[in-house]
C-alpha cells in the first residue's frame, strides 16, 4: 500500500532541517529520508505523494518525472545501506526501502539490550533507545518499543562510562598512563576513594591494560607499580571510574602489558565477574544432572562431562578458574548440586585432557589445587555461618 499520511503529516514526521530549500541536492535528500523512516515492506510512497509534500515544505512544487527520476536513481545506487523497492508495473503501491542498516529483530534485540544495561544512567539509555528506533521505520518502531520488562532498581547517575571507556582507549593507544578517582560506598552515600592522611581523593595513575565486557558490567584491566617497583595488575569497574584523563606519564613495563593483552581472552574465561586471585587451577566439578545448566550458562558450551553414572544422575567436568569469593558464592549458591571433586588418580583425570588439553597438569598439582580451593570454600563459609 501506498503511504498513509498527508502532505502535512509527512512534514512533521521528518526532520525540519531536510530540505529547507528547493534545490534539487536538497530535494534528493528529502525523498531518501521519506523513503528511509516512512516505508518498509508494506508501505510504500509515491512520485504524486513526495512531490505535495515537498511543495508543502518549501511552497514550490516538484514535477513528479523528477522525483520520479530521484527514486529510480536510489533504487539504483542503494545509499547508506538502503534497498529500494520499485513498484511493479500496474499497480500504484510507492516505492519501499525494505532493508535499512539493521533489521527489526535486531533494533529489538539491540533496545532490549540497552533496557536491561545496568552501567549506564537513565538519559543515556534513553538516548541510545531513541537513536536505535531511528534506524528503523516508523511504522516498525510501535512494534520494537516497550516488549520487554525490566527490573526498577535504580541505575548510575553519573555519565562516567562513556568518558571512560574513550580516554582509557586514548591513553592504550598512545601508549599513557590513565589518571582517574575511584569511587566506593558506605550504606548512605558515594564517596571518592580518600589518601590516608590527607583525606583528600586519591588520583590513581595506572597503565591501561584493556577495557573487558563480563558479566554485565564493563571493566578496565589496569598495571600499577608499587613503592618497591613490584607490578600488580587490578580490574576497575568503569562506573566506578571518575573523572579520567590522559596522563603525561609513558606507560609502564611495555612488554608486560602486550604479554597480558595477549592472555586477556584466556584469563578472563577464568574469572567470575572479574575477580580472582591471579593463579589458574585446574578444578574438577562433579555436577548433579538437575544443576548442569548453570555449568554452561558459566563456563560456555563446549563443557564436556565425563565419568557420567549410570542413570545419568551425575557427571565430572573439569575447569580452569581463578578462586575468588564469587567462584565460591556461585557454588553455594548450587545447594550441593554442584561440588569440588578431588581426583582419585592420574588416569581418571586423562580423559578430560583431550577436550580440555591447557588444563592438563601432574596429579600431585591436580591434588594440590583441589586442596586449596577446598581449603578455601570451608573457611569462608564457615564465617558466614558464624552467629
């Protein structure tokens, strides 16, 4: 069908700076954007239609084999991403742009994803909702907006994020130091991360290693050198980051940081939500059936369970994390279903070397990592079950 608005109507949907004059460049670019934002699949636009409108807009009417020239010359040359439809011959249904630079289903999946982001602040989500619902037509935007739910908790209020993000990534490629203030909480109120003895915010000045999306959030893997010139590598939270900036400082220990950029995919696959204690260990899990989901909901797709029983009631996987308290957190959190099994001899263990070759190690450290991890999980949570 053919385009549903008046003259007017179709003024007020576009912007009110396209076409302000009658010149033919002008014209053109008044006939894509209509074509753009007012047409899909199943509405269309005609010659008669563009050329009133435009004289509605600037008071001179358009020959329609003009216009007519306009929309073949787009149809032929696919601007900005853009497939134009020419009506077949016959019938009076307007010219369609049915493909744009992103589908529907993937403005949607794209707004969704923007709805339920939980670093940024409320303007900035509604900013990058609008320009999302830009990107497609308008009949298409009633359908994409408001299909998802999402939770009311209260999001940042501070813009950091961006800001942070793009001078983290200037000070990586010109080789700087980055220069910010750490937040933190108390019950109450954010507070700046204070020196000591001045009380005054402290300004960090740490080499960017590189910016990690996980779990969610958005990090900054940064390398800092202490007193002593010992290297520590630390992970920040980018909505925790304030006030950054570029520093004059040459970053620190190059061959250090391109050695751990090139292992930031490894180690990070070893973390839960960023933290641990810096050592891989090769852990085995034995894994209830009912719980296995959440094995690879964590640890991705290609987990292999061996040693499988024979009602298929419980299977053994193996590895590679990072201990830190979130590791432990998740593995209460399984009520039992999921546990840290000690591995009862070497040739046990080899059946999970060839689907899992980097976590291969001598069975006395297979022990020796199972001890600590052990070791670890009853003492914290026997302090959180202190009265």
């Amino acid at each position: 069908m053919s385009c549903e608005f008046t003259p007017e109507e179709i003024n007020d949907l576009l912007p009110q700076n396209i076409c302000a004059t009658d010149s033919s460049k002008a014209q053109m670019l008044y006939i894509a954007e209509a074509l753009r934002s007012l047409t899909d699949e199943n509405h269309g636009i005609t010659a008669k239609e563009l050329a009133n409108a435009i004289a509605a807009r600037t008071g001179k009417t358009p020959s329609e084999p003009k216009v007519l020239r306009d929309l073949h010359l787009l149809s032929e040359n696919s601007p900005f991403g853009m497939t134009v439809e020419t009506p077949t011959r016959g019938k009076n249904s307007g010219f369609k742009c049915t493909k744009l630079f992103i589908t529907n289903s993937q403005a949607r999946l794209l707004i969704n994803m923007v709805h339920t982001c939980k670093f940024i602040t409320p303007s900035q989500r509604r900013e990058l909702i609008e320009a999302l619902h830009s990107m497609v037509s308008f009949y298409q935007q009633d359908a994409i907006v408001e299909d998802v739910h999402t939770d009311d908790r209260e999001r940042p209020a501070t813009p950091d994020v961006f800001l942070a993000a793009d001078k983290a990534a200037e000070a990586i490629k010109k080789g700087r130091c980055l220069q910010f203030n750490y937040a933190d909480r108390t019950f109450w109120d954010e507070f700046l991360i204070p020196d000591a003895e001045t009380g005054e915010p402290i300004l960090f000045e740490e080499t960017p290693i590189a910016l990690v999306y996980s779990f969610g959030n958005y990090y900054l893997e940064t390398w800092v050198i202490n007193s002593e010139g010992e290297g520590r590598r630390f992970t920040r939270r980018l909505d925790k980051i304030r006030n950054p900036a570029v520093s004059e400082t040459p970053a620190s220990n190059r061959d250090v940081i391109q050695k751990l950029q090139s292992s930031i995919e490894e180690r990070t696959s070893q973390v839960f939500d960023m933290w641990g204690d810096g050592i891989p260990r090769t852990l085995f899990l034995e894994v209830d059936a009912r719980v296995a989901k959440y094995v690879y909901d964590r640890f991705g797709t290609n987990v292999k369970f061996e040693h499988v029983s024979a009602d298929g009631s419980i299977g053994y996987t193996c590895v590679i994390v990072q201990l830190s308290p979130t590791f432990f957190r998740w593995l209460f959190g399984m009520n039992n279903g999921i546990r840290i099994a000690k591995p009862p001899n070497s040739l046990w263990a080899d059946i999970f070397w060839n689907h899992s070759p980097r976590a291969k190690k001598e069975y006395e450290l297979l022990v020796a990592d199972y001890l600590e991890a052990y070791e670890q999980y009853h003492v914290l949570t026997s302090k959180a079950l202190q009265e």
